[in-house]
C-alpha cells in the first residue's frame, strides 16, 4: 500500500509545482528533494508489500513512511489552499509582508525539513539495513504507464460459467419435481468452489422464471440478524416495509406467497443457530410446488435447515479441462478466449494447475493474466510469484487473490483498498466508488483526459481482474452496480487494516463507512466519511453523531447518502465551511433536507456535488456556480427543485451535469438553456423540461457544439402533451457524434426529425420510454446509403407505439440486444408479454 500512497502523492506533488505559486516558490527546494527522495524509492517500494508480510523491520519502516507521506499531503493541500487566498490580492509585497502568514510559512517549513530528514533517514536504513540497493537515478512518475488500453471497457463477460452447467441442471430437475410442503435444496462445499454461481444460474433461468410465481434471493452471511432478513425477503416482493416489527413483517410475508408457487434462495448462510429460519419458515405457505435452495459451506447448517441427504448437492472441483477453459476465457478475453500464443500455454496451464480447480481462484489469475503483456518471461515471473505464496499459504484461493492484490498498479491499490468499508454483501454503485476515487485523488490524470473516464477505466481495471462482481447492468451491458465475494472481502479488509486504511472498529484510521450505531469521535486523520447501506436500508444519524462530521478537518470525500437525519441536515453541517479540502460531497436521499447549508460556500475545491433524490430540496446556492474545479453535479430526481441558479456556463471543468432544469423567463435569478453552450467538456447531460419557455427561439442549437458529449438524457414528466415543447424539442439539435440518447415522456406522437441516422451518424445505444411516441419520424428510417448503427435498444412504457420489429431490425442491422416491455402495439416482437413484462432480445440467441 506504501507504494499507492507514494504514487497518489506524487502525482498531485507534479500537479502543484507546474503551478506558478508564490506560495509553492518559496517551499519549491523541499518539495522537489522530497520529489526526488521517493523517486530514489519507488522501484523498492514496489516489492516492499510482499517483504514486510515477511519482515517485521520493513513492516516497521513502510508504517512510519505511510505516516510521513500522508502528513506531506495535508501540507501540500494547505499550500494550495494559501495559494487561493493569494489570488485576493494583487500585490507581492504585501503576501511576502503579510504577518498574518508567516506562522504558517516558519512552521510549514519547519515540517517539511523535519519531513524529508525522516525520509532521508528511511532511505538510508532500507539501503544499508535491509541490505536492498536503490536506484541512483530518478524514475518517471507516470503511473498511466501501467494503464494497458484493453481496460478501457470491460473485456470479460462475467455472465459466462464453465463447468457448471450440469450442476445447474440437477437443481432444476429437483426443482421441477417439488410438490407438496416446501422442498429444502442444500448446495455446500468450501469457499470459491462456485455455490452462488450455481444457484444464480439456476435462479435467472427463464424456465425457472416462468414456473414459479415469486422468486426471493436473499445473501445471509455471517452478520446478519431475523429482522434484516425479513425485509430483505419483502424488498424482493416490492415492498420497502420500514416501521413494521417482526410480527408484522411475518405476517406480510406470508400474504404475499399465499396461494402463490415461490423459490426462496438463502446465499452463504453460516450459523448453525437456525432458529431464525425456523420461525420464518413456520410462517410461509406451504404446498403449490414451492422449494427453498440453501447454499452454505457447512453441511450441518444445510442439514438443520431442513435439507435431506437426497437432496444435499456437493459440487466438485473444475476439471482440468474446465479449469483451462475458464481460464482462457479469462486471461485470453482480448483474443475471444482462444491462446493465440503457443509459448504461454505450458506456463498457463502450470497456473492454472496451482488453483485446484477453484473457480475464484482460476479467475482471480486469469484476471491478472488478462492485464500483463503476452510475453513469456512475465508470464514465468507470475507463475513463480504464485508458487510464492502457494509455498505460505495452502489456501490457492486466498493465494491467488494475495498475488492479484501484489500485482495491482499502485493507484489501483488504493481504489481497490476502498472496498474494505463495505458490509457483506453490500450491493455498490459505480459511481460512489468512482466519485470517491475522484475525490481522494486515487485517479492518474495526464494530458488533459476526461477525470470520470479515467475513473471508469479503474473501475473496469478491477473488473476486469475479478475482483469485482457484476450485479447490475444497463440494458447495454455497462456495469452499474457490483459487490465483492467474502473472500476477497477477507483479503482487502486484512490488506487496509495492516496499512491503516480502514478498520472494523473505525479507530485511528483514514476511511470510515457510516453506520447507524456509530458513535464517532473525532478523527483528524479522517481522509473519507462514505455511507455503505446495503440496499434498501437507510442510515439513521442522531444528531450529536452528525454534528462531529465537519470536525475531520482533512476529510476529501463526504457521503451521506441515504441517511435520515432527526433534524434539519442544513443546521447540523452549518459548519461544513471548514473542510476546506472536500472534494466529494454526496446528500443524495437524505431527509430531511430543504437547503443546502450557507458555508458551502467556502468549498471550493470541491469536484463532485451529488444532491440527487433531495425530493424537498428547493434551491442550490449560487455559489455552487463559483466552484471551477466542479466535474459532476447532479440534481436529478429532486422534484421540487424549479430551476438551477444562474452562472452554470463558468464552471467549465464540468464533465456531469444530471437534473438540470432550465428556468423560464420570467424566473430571472435562474439558470437559461442557453449556458449549456459553455460547457465544452461536458460529456453526460440530462434535462428535465416541462414547456416551451424553457428553450428560446435562439438557444434550440445550444447542444450542437458540445464535441465532447457522450450520453444525452431529455425528460419531458409533467409537460402532459405540451404541443409547444413538442415544436421546440424537435429543433434541440443533438451534436453529431452522440454515443448514447435516452428520451423520457417525450409529449409528441411522432419521433423528432432530428432522430435519424444522418444526423446521428454514430449512436450506439437509444433508449424510449414512458412517453406519447406512436410513430417515428420519417427520416429516422434513413436511406438506401444509410443505417443506424444502433446495437443496444430500450422501448418501455409506449402504450401507443405500434412500428414493426421487422422494419425496425432491418434499419438497424448492427442490433445486439433489445429490451422491450408495456408496448402492446409493437408488432412482431419474437418475445412473447410484449404488452405487459417484455423480455430481452439478444441477436446471437435469435440468429437464423
């Protein structure tokens, strides 16, 4: 983890002596030998995790760098924060005479020798002590070096399971014979060996689907309690129950299933106290065919659970066949899963062997493969790695995932350490994890390079790797939500506890996840405070508790998502002025909240402001639009919120603007259509629009020059069949190199004329839904030189739209899936309830 520290500092070290500062001028001599000294160490460092799991002195010596390292990044934040303050004045003479700073330059000073002594110092020790020479010249600090360009997406498509199949099948036929009472389905074996994979592909089969009326996926683990349980169970029937207690939540439960065929699966469960299962299982119907599938590691608890010995499912290893498939599938993804190099497969193989034919494992070192260079002599150094840690630990699960830990980049160390906060089985969004890596400086920028593409392309890093678990996707495949397995959960959390990352009981370290039972003192080490709910759940934040939140002074990244709060939010962060270092500040869904606080007004490094679900929030402050470093602001779904203040065209940094509501003309202290010209770097934008006054005559061009915008989403809710807005949306030009359009209650019968392959030469993803569309434009079907290049497609919610698949499809050629549901008119549709739940057409099932 030294080594990620290192890297982050580095960077923003590079980043704030380009500036032309008189306050970094004067400390310009001791941040470039502290530049240098860990320049000097960097190669070393890069091995130092795997020396210290072995040495107790290099243990030792990396916890004091660690230390050092952070306490040089809070001066230089405080040095870029004096060179704010510099900008208010004009005159040199008066900043070098000012009295008012010179504590702060004399003691600044005096730290930053004091720092680089210890380093020297360090230095010295690792060189003559630990017996391991270092370089004499200084290294290139560009860790986009170890960016491959395959990462920039998802390569594997985690959907696939190899070897599984005919445990799958087992359970089915089980499942199909159920009939009277409830059938109790057991799947135990040891850790990684694949028992969620089996049971949720035996849960999202379509037959399975079909045959049974309610489908309840519920991951116990070992934390859990009855309760959470419960609402757990009612959250799959669509019932967010909150005040309800145990008896009641029983009760609805029960009516729910009653008359109704239902499978329950119970994921990972380890108590062998099942006296909260046998209450709730005393509470559901029985009969109808209905079948509970328990998966566990423990045979006693499937056992005690009602499992009967003819229904208890063993799986075994991965063939050695399977396990090779599996593997290449992985490590080859780029090359469509074949070994395109004869050279690797005898060492790959050798790997693969290592991991026993568990899956996880196989993964976890395939993942790594897929990130290294198709070179022998680097595929020979992992394998002997791996032997490495075989050698320390039997466990080739485990090992395997020490090893992907060990060949991480630096920076993609600390983004990966970031998943320790985070309970069991917690479901996490992509953009929590990207916003807070953006916040924490986690993020390698170069060259100007959009900061949430960078970000994504970390997040598909891990991905990538396996160490991330897909949940949900867009209707397109991008990956929206994922969780980790308890496995990897065990590694990351030992990993941020031994470098004071993060810990379980919350004390002296620098990321904290918010909890309703927290009692949280004040920490001044504190970098990031970030709610972790599962889904579903909320955070309950007593007031004294919330209070000591703007106490961390440090702190670079703030979420407060989904918290109730037992008073107003504004008055508990009235003093939310002095984290003068925030840059990522999330109360989306929070409650209640009206407005913002008044001393937001001093953040102004913030780059991520997420206020999103505040359905009472009324107004942002206008000094939001005084924030230049701002790349993300999002006010989607805040209902009352009539406009965005005036002044959004200054922040040009901005690259997500989410919820903007345009003001009409008579609301003059809002935000016009017309600033959106000045938003260049803009590359998501969603607008919400109600009339026609929302767009003047001479602004209905004001998105045709925003080169670099990707996704664009226009909601019309609540225009009811505006035939003015109609007129003017059908003049909102899109610019020509749009990747991705969603339009929402879009009040005209017939498509807008500028929705066509001409005008929207490389569109790939269109998505329709909850509007008046009967018909599409003529000019959308192109002509006989032009096709859409569409291949992901959404229509949902068209109760009027009554084209047919077939022209459809032929006009779209490059078509890969197709969502489509509640659209009785559509004709042709080769899924079947069309009209009603829909399905997904995907071109290589329907192939001719």
């Amino acid at each position: 983890m030294v080594d990620a520290v290192v890297t982050v500092f580095l960077e923003k070290l590079l980043g704030a002596l380009s500036e032309e500062s008189r306050v970094f001028s004067e400390f310009r001599d001791k941040f470039e030998t502290l530049q240098s000294e860990l320049q000097l160490m960097q190669s070393f460092l890069k091995d130092a995790e795997r020396l210290k799991r072995k040495k107790e002195t290099v243990r030792r010596v990396m916890a004091n760098l660690r230390e050092l390292i952070y306490e040089a990044e809070d001066i230089l934040a405080d040095c870029q924060l004096q060179s704010r303050d510099d900008g208010l004045f004009s005159s040199g003479w008066f900043m070098c005479t000012n009295p008012f700073k010179l504590p702060f330059q004399y003691q600044t000073g005096k730290s930053l020798g004091e720092i680089n002594r210890k380093i020297a110092s360090i230095k010295q020790d690792i060189s003559s002590y630990l017996g391991v020479p270092l370089l004499n010249q200084l290294e290139p600090i560009n860790a986009q070096n170890d960016l491959m360009p395959r990462w920039s997406s998802p390569v594997y498509d985690h959907t696939q399971v190899v070897g599984l199949e005919g445990d799958a099948s087992k359970l089915k036929e089980w499942l199909f014979e159920a009939d009277k009472g409830i059938l109790a389905i057991g799947v135990v074996g040891m850790g990684g060996l694949g028992k969620t994979t089996i049971a949720q592909k035996v849960f999202n089969d379509r037959k399975i689907e079909e045959h049974f009326d309610r489908r309840i996926w519920v991951s116990v683990s070992q934390n859990f309690s009855e309760e959470q349980i419960m609402r757990s169970m009612l959250r799959n029937l669509g019932d967010a129950s909150v005040g309800d207690d145990k008896g009641e939540l029983l009760k609805k439960i029960n009516e729910y299933l009653l008359g109704k065929r239902f499978l329950i699966v119970m994921d990972d469960v380890w108590s062998l106290d099942v006296t909260w299962w046998l209450r709730i299982y005393e509470a559901l119907p029985k009969g109808n065919g209905s079948s509970i599938i328990i998966t566990t590691r423990i045979e006693k608890v499937a056992q005690k659970m009602g499992v009967k010995e003819a229904r208890l499912h063993r799986p075994k290893c991965l063939s050695k066949d399977d396990s090779w498939l599996l593997f290449q599938k992985i490590a080859f993804a780029a090359d469509g899963g074949e070994c395109m190099h004869p050279e690797l497969e005898n060492v790959g193989k050798e790997i693969v062997e290592k991991c026993k034919g568990l899956p996880l494992a196989i993964k976890a070192v395939g993942g790594i493969m897929l990130c290294k260079p198709s070179r022998y002599h680097e595929w020979r150094r992992i394998a002997d790695h791996f032997r490495d840690e075989l050698a320390e630990n039997d466990n080739s699960v485990m090992a395997s995932l020490q090893l992907s830990y060990d060949e991480l980049p630096s920076y993609l160390k600390s983004c990966f350490l970031c998943l320790s906060l985070y309970p069991e089985d917690c479901v996490i969004t992509k953009d929590q994890l990207v916003h807070w890596w953006l916040g924490e400086g986690f993020i390698p920028l170069r060259n100007g390079r959009s900061a949430i593409a960078a970000g994504e392309d970390c997040f598909s890093g891990l991905t990538n790797r396996c160490l991330l678990e897909v949940v949900d996707k867009t209707y397109h495949g991008t990956i929206s939500t994922c969780k980790i397995h308890d496995m990897v959960r065990d590694v990351v959390i030992k990993m941020a506890e031994d470098d004071a990352f993060f810990n379980t009981e919350g004390k002296n370290c620098r990321h904290l996840g918010i909890a309703s039972s927290m009692a949280q003192k004040a920490n001044h080490k504190l970098r990031a405070l970030l709610s972790t709910t599962k889904t579903g759940e909320v955070n309950k934040i007593a007031s004294n508790t919330a209070k000591k939140f703007c106490k961390s002074r440090n702190l670079r990244a703030m979420d407060l998502s989904r918290s109730i709060f037992d008073t107003p939010l504004s008055g508990l962060l009235h003093q939310i002025g002095v984290l003068q270092h925030l840059t990522y500040l999330s109360v989306s869904n929070t409650h209640p909240l009206v407005q913002l606080p008044p001393s937001l007004d001093k953040l102004s490094n913030l780059q991520v402001l997420d206020a999103s679900y505040c359905q009472n929030l009324k107004i942002l402050p206008p000094c939001i639009m005084t924030f230049k470093k701002l790349r993300v602001l999002d006010a989607s779904h805040c209902g009352s919120l009539e406009y965005l203040p005036k002044g959004l065209g200054r922040l040009s940094n901005l690259e997500v603007l989410l919820g903007f509501k345009p003001a009409k003309s008579s609301q003059l202290e809002g935000c016009r259509i017309g600033e959106l010209r000045n938003l260049i770097r803009l590359r998501t934008l969603g607008i919400r629009l109600s009339c026609s006054d929302e767009i003047g005559d001479t602004e209905v061009n004001v998105l045709v020059n925003l080169q670099e915008l990707q996704h664009l989403s226009i909601s019309c809710f609540d225009s009811h069949g505006n035939n003015d807005l109609t007129a003017k949306l059908d003049k909102l030009f899109p610019p020509q190199q749009l990747h991705e359009l969603s339009l929402e209650f879009y009040p005209g019968k017939i498509s807008p004329s500028w929705l066509n392959p001409i005008s929207l030469p490389i569109l790939r993803y269109l998505s329709i839904s909850s509007g008046n569309v009967a018909r599409m434009n003529e000019k959308f079907w192109g002509n006989d030189n032009t096709v859409w290049k569409i291949e992901g497609l959404l229509l949902e919610s068209l109760s009027d739209f009554e084209e047919e698949w077939e022209r459809l499809q032929q006009v779209m050629p490059a078509l890969r899936v197709v969502n489509v549901s509640w659209c009785p008119e559509l004709v042709s549709f080769p899924i079947e309830n069309v009209g009603f739940r829909g399905g997904v057409w995907k071109e290589e099932v329907h192939k001719s």
